[in-house]
C-alpha cells in the first residue's frame, strides 16, 4: 500500500470510528486527513480503484451528518483562502516568494477538489471564482518556469 493509500485508510478508519462512537465533533482536520489522500488518488488513478473508500466515506459523512458537512466546507474555504491570499501580487513580485510552496499547496487544494466533488461536495460560486481568479493571477508568473 502506498503512503497515500496508508493515509486513507487511516483517515476512513478514524472517521468510521468518530460516527460510531459521537464523543466528539469532526473538525476541519478530520476533512483535510480524508480529502487530501482520497483526491490526490482520484486525480492520478480515478474514482475506479477507490469506489469502495469513497462508499466509505459517504457512509461515515451520512451518519455524522451536518457537523460532517460543516467541517468539509469549513476545510474548503480555508485551503481556497490560502490559495487566493498567497497569490497577491505584492508577495508574487517579492524576490524570495516560494514558488513551490504556492504550487504545492494548490495541488492539495485540487486534491481536496476532487475528493469533495466526488463525495458530493457542493462547491459555492463565490469560492470557486475565488480560486479561479486566484489561478489566472498566478499563471503569469509560472511562464518560464516549467
């Protein structure tokens, strides 16, 4: 099993067992743990080799319910949120701005994507235009860069 794999697992088992045992609320680190190792696999592999993880997953969110619903959005709007602020063009021009970092973190953040979208995530307007612009900011700098 590949780390990714193992990160999965990990993350459905954890969230299997908070909806079974409701001790606790699940938190916008119990979404980031699932969403990013589940997209990242979509987006290499697609939704063929995960159909059972991804049953998983919506099995566990169903019986967590809103509280669920509330942590996948709220760990949406802050990746986005660090997307769309660190391509401000007062950082981008700066001589020192971490490039990787910013290309890095946008790949988790599509990672998380496609997790949510795969999960049924609804992804508001108002967020995914923010990403968009964000990502038209950013790709002028990129040129030469590749």
């Amino acid at each position: 099993m590949s780390d990714t794999g193992a990160e999965l697992e990990t993350a459905l088992t954890e969230l299997e067992a908070l909806a079974r045992d409701g001790k606790r609320r699940p938190d916008r680190y119990d979404a980031r743990a699932l969403l990013v190792p589940l997209g990242e696999v979509l987006l290499k592999e697609g939704p063929n080799p995960v159909k059972d993880e991804v049953e998983r997953a919506r099995r566990a969110g169903e019986a967590l319910g809103e509280p669920w619903e509330e942590a996948v959005r709220a760990e949406l709007s802050l990746a986005a949120a660090e997307h769309v602020h660190a391509v401000d063009a007062r950082y981008l021009d700066l001589p020192n701005y971490d490039f990787a970092y910013t290309l890095q973190a946008r790949e988790r953040l599509e990672a998380r994507l496609a997790a949510a979208a795969e999960l049924d995530f609804e992804l508001g307007d108002a967020l995914r235009d923010g990403i968009r612009r964000a990502d038209e900011k950013l790709a002028p700098y990129l040129e030469g860069r590749e």
